[in-house]
C-alpha cells in the first residue's frame, strides 16, 4: 500500500503534513503525513556541521543575479524615463513606469511569496525569469509607451521570487553603473534600447543555469500540493491586489494633479477601506493557509515581527527621501545646463558609493562585531541624523552634503539588510516565504508612500516658496508683481522665455534666479526635516524589537535536493 494510504489522525490545532520516509528517494509519492506544530516545527534538525557548498554558493550568486536583473529598470528607467517617454510620444505616461514595477513587486511579494512555502520556490522563481525576460524585449523594442508600462509590470513579478537577505549584493551593479550607463545612452539616438536588450539576454543566461542548478525541496512545508490548492487564499489575493491597486494608482496621480482632486482621494479611500477589509477576512476568515498570519503580529507583543516590519517599512523611506533630495541638489543648486555630463555623473557617486560601502561593511565586519539589536539601532540613529542635516544644503556647501549623503547612504546599506533579517527570522522557519513577502511589501510600498510624500512636500513648499521670493526679488529691483509673474513663469522654460518678458532689467532676471533657487533650498530643506518624524519612529521601533542574536549562527535549515546534504532536509 502507498505510505500516503497510512494516514494517522492529528490533533486539533495542528497542521497535517508530509515526512520524508526515506531520505534516498524524492518523489512525492515517497511520503508520509504526520503531525507538526507549526510554532515549534522547524524543517532541519541539523546532526552535525552544515557546509555551505560550492553548488549551494553558485546558486546563491544566481538567485542574487536574478534579483539584480530586475532592479535594473529602476535605476536606468527612472534616470531617462522623461527623454525615453518623450521619444515614444507621450512624455506623461513616463512617470508611470516605475511605479507600475514597484506595484506589481508589492503585489506579488504578498501573493507568490508566502505561497511559495506551499508549492516550492524552483518554479516559481524560473517562471518570474521568463517574465522578466519577455518584459525586457517588450521594453527594447517599444513603439509607445503602453508597451513599456506593459514591460515594467512583467519586470516587477519577478522581484518577488527571491527572498534573500544577500539579494542587494546585485544591485551594486545597477545601483551604480544603471544611472551612468542610462544618461550616455540616451544619447545616442535608439541606444536605450540596449538597456534592456542587454538585461534580457542575461536574464535568459541566469534562466538557463536556474532550470540545471536550482533544485529546492519541492514540499518546503511538507503539504501536497493538491491539498494546499484546496487552502490556498484566493479572497486574500483577490482582495490584496484590489487595494493595492488603488491605493498605488491614487499615489501616482499625487505626483500629477492636485491632491485634493476627487480623483486621487476616492482612489486612496477605496484603495485604503479594501485593505481594510484584507485585513479582518485574514483575522477572521479561519483560513488554513492565510497569506496574512495575524499571530505573527501579535507574537511577543509585537516585538518579534511588528515592530521590525514597522522599521523595515520607515527604513526604506530614507531611501527615497536622498534619492529625490540629493539629485534634486545636483541639478538646481550646483550644476546649470553648461556642465559637462562627465562632471553630473561625478557628482552622484557619494549616493551610490554610499550605500555600497555600508551594505560592504555589514558583510566584513557584522558578525565581529555582534550585538546586532546595537548594530540595528545604531546605523537606524546615523542615517535618521545624517538625512536630516542633508536640510543643511545650499548652493555654497556642497563638500559637506556630499559628505552627509555618503555617511546617510552608508547607514542605509547596513539598516536596511539588518530590517530584512529582523523581519525574516520573526516567524517561524516554515513560514520564511511569509516573512519574506512581508519584507518586500514594506520595502516596497513603504517606498511608494513615502515617494508621494516627499515630492508632495517639494513640489508645494516650492510653489509657494518661489511665488514669494521671486516677487520680493523683482519688486525690490524695481519691477511689478505682473513682471515677477511673468519671469516666475518663464524660468522653467529656458533663456528664450526669459528673454521675451517685457520690462525687465539684467539685475531682475538674475535676482528671479537667484529667488529661485532659494525656494527650492527651503523646499529640500522642508523635505529633510520632515523625514524626522519618520526616523525618531523608527528609532523607538528598533528599541522595541527582540534582538535577533541568539539566531544569528550557521545553522541551515533547507538544502538543495541535488546536492550532497540532500538527505538533511526533513521534507522533499
């Protein structure tokens, strides 16, 4: 008789699962069901060293390799996308394209992450390559700009499958060398094109070597794949996807029309009650496999995962908040339209070296130093305190925010791979794809939140900063307020525009200029400080949470089943 035929009976209030019988063979018939309590199980007892293997550190560059590939569209889109949307026709539709990526990733960290605790990660990290590839050729080959918000949805289903805590090794690459690359290509007529050309091309080399090399347990937590459709939580996903869609949509279109448009507040109430309504089906819906496990919140208080996913949610909100400040410096307060682009793309490496030398550091000295709830909170305090007195920034000191931002960035690469640790190991070992989808929804909509705010920030206090102090300006040089309206409304538009302005004097126009920058030095500035609320929050976040130091050792807890400590792994 097939072991799946020697059923024993469970106790309540535990789950029915799959043990191997013999570790020799893998199919799954070769099973047998037992019963597990999920908050004690872990799935491998290890009985001596565990080694991470030369296959198992191949696959590791891999799976970070396929992370990377799909981060490349943030940092070469999001520097060009107004010129490329501009070449294909429809310069509005550019502002779309990333948060279309950062939305699909959010939904399908939530969707396909936990899920893969279920069905296993090999097939659903190798069919995210093959969208992410044909995302890439879609994106290379645009004829309008339809086609490449098409593309970046493709993009961003596939950020989803690859829950590492090492996944931003790869996008050292992009992070750097995106922007540059980016900036020379539109240069040159249709070469953008190979942007993605050339990502599709590695991403189907990185296919290829996941279908020989990356062989997970295909049962993680040990539940046939015939009962876990039956659990699945398909009013959960239908649900999450419905606000998240809303409420992504109504963020975007703050960064268009008004805020207050009726348009923008129906989208984020709908967006907003729908998650709401996410929340309690996942609460009450007595669920066998919820996407949502509320205990994991209300675990410790919330001191073992709560709090965390609180910090990992605020931590990647200083990210965004440098990345509009920072170049926003760049281009109004230390460079003009005559500065060669050499010395531009100079001027962004303390961003980006930044955030690669703090994320180097972690990896070299992290474990050495140990004391890792000190670590967490310590790198949360320096980037919330060097982010601030980025608001410092004018015109004149541009040494010292270089210095601010790499210090700010640096801070960033360490907290934010610790967020994603804290986040992870605060659930058990058999909900990893859980705790992981977790990581990526609160670094990714925390990014999109906070990317509405500030730019809504800058772009208000800007408006109302540079009507002021461009009228005081012209007035004080002699001029009316209808001058001042005029200059004020001509400056966006180039030399010419200026130029063409009746009843104005050489003195006036270099006084709008100057009145000009100036409101955008106070718009930063507004910016900088605002972002305190969020880091003293963080901060008390951090302070809150349960130190992940007893679990920090180098104990495995999955192998792949085509490598030699195959036989470790409790379920196949």
């Amino acid at each position: 008789m097939s072991p799946l035929h020697d059923v024993e009976k469970t106790e309540p209030g535990k789950t029915e699962v799959l043990e191997n019988s013999t570790f020799s063979h893998y199919s799954d018939l070769n099973v047998k069901k037992v019963a597990v309590d999920p908050d004690k199980f872990i799935p491998n007892e290890a009985r001596d060293e565990d080694v991470v293997t030369m296959k198992t550190w191949a696959v590791i560059v891999i799976l970070s390799a396929s992370y990377g590939l799909s981060f490349w569209i943030v940092t070469t889109i999001g520097a060009i996308q107004t010129q490329v949307a501009t070449k294909l026709g429809n310069p509005g539709n550019g502002a779309w394209w990333t948060t279309v990526y950062t939305m699909c990733t959010a939904i399908s960290f939530m969707i396909f992450g936990g899920n893969s605790d279920l069905f296993g990660r090999r097939w659903f990290v190798i069919s995210g390559n093959i969208f992410v590839f044909a995302g890439y050729l879609a994106m290379g080959a645009a004829k309008d700009t339809q086609t490449v918000i098409g593309g970046a949805a493709a993009v961003g289903i596939v950020t989803s499958s690859v829950n590492l805590t090492f996944q931003d090794a790869s996008t050292w690459v992009a992070v750097l060398f995106g922007p540059i690359v980016a900036r020379y290509a539109i240069r040159h007529g249709d070469s953008w094109r190979w942007l993605f050309y050339s990502a599709a091309i590695a991403t189907f080399v990185v296919f290829g070597l996941l279908i020989w090399l990356y062989k997970p347990p295909k049962h993680p937590r040990g539940i046939l794949w015939s009962q876990a459709l039956r659990e699945l939580d398909y009013m959960g996903a239908v649900l999450f996807t419905a606000g998240a869609v809303c409420v992504f949509t109504g963020v975007i279109y703050t960064t268009i029309i008004p805020s207050s448009d009726p348009k923008v507040i129906s989208l984020l109430v709908v967006g907003f009650a729908i998650i709401a309504v996410f929340a309690c089906w996942e609460r009450f819906g007595n669920l066998k496999q919820p996407m949502c496990p509320p205990e994991i919140f209300a675990k410790d208080k919330g001191r073992e995962f709560t709090y965390p996913f609180i910090a990992g949610v605020i931590v990647n909100m200083f990210f965004y908040s440098v990345n509009i400040v920072y170049p926003t410096m760049i281009n109004v307060l230390w460079t003009t339209s005559l500065t060669p682009l050499s010395t531009q793309l100079l001027y962004t490496l303390p961003q980006n070296l930044g955030l690669i030398f703090g994320s180097m550091l972690l990896w070299l000295f992290g474990i050495k130093i140990g004391h890792w709830k000190w670590q967490f909170i310590g790198a949360f305090s320096i980037m919330t305190l060097f982010g601030c007195l980025m608001a410092l920034g004018t015109t004149t000191n541009m040494a010292m925010v270089m210095v601010f931002c790499f210090i700010c960035e640096g801070a960033y690469g360490w907290s934010q791979t610790l967020s994603i640790t804290w986040i992870q190991m605060g659930v058990p070992q058999t909900q990893l794809g859980i705790s992981g989808a977790l990581a990526g929804v609160a670094r990714w909509t925390g990014g999109a939140l906070s990317s509405s705010i500030y730019l809504a920030i800058l772009s208000n206090v800007q408006a109302s900063q540079s009507t002021q102090l461009v009228t005081d300006a012209v007035t004080a040089m002699g001029g009316t307020e209808a001058t001042a309206a005029a200059l004020l409304a001509a400056i966006p538009l180039g030399a010419e525009a200026i130029a063409k302005v009746d009843g104005t004097t050489e003195a006036m126009v270099a006084a709008t200029g100057t009145a000009f920058v100036q409101s955008y030095v106070v718009a930063l500035r507004t910016v900088c400080l605002a972002s305190i609320a969020f880091g003293v929050i963080g901060m008390m976040c951090c302070c809150f949470s349960n130190d992940v130091g007893p679990k920090m050792n180098d104990k495995i807890e999955v192998f792949l089943e085509n490598d030699v400590q195959a036989e470790k792994n409790r379920f196949h």
